[in-house]
C-alpha cells in the first residue's frame, strides 16, 4: 500500500485497515509464526480465516 493512499484515506477508511491489521495480528498472534509463514508462502495474503 502506497503512502499517499493512506494519507487521502477518510476516517472510516483508515479504521477499517486498522481493524483488519489487528485482527490479522491477533490471529497471528495466536495461530503462532510458522503457520503464518507456511500460509504468507502459499500467496494467501490475508492471513484472517
């Protein structure tokens, strides 16, 4: 994602993105790195199930 995509992000915009990363690094968090990793390879990059 560019830079400047985000600074002309509205409000609602930018809470969502912020919603969707923590959900990813809850979920990270809790399936562990490996599993991540092994999915970020397969090309699934939205690692939310």
């Amino acid at each position: 994602m560019e830079i400047m995509e985000i600074k002309n992000m509205t409000t609602v915009e930018m809470r969502n993105l912020l919603n969707k990363l923590t959900k990813e690094i809850r979920f990270r968090e809790a399936v562990g790195e490996e599993i991540w990793q092994r999915r970020q390879k397969v090309g699934n990059k939205s690692c939310i199930p």
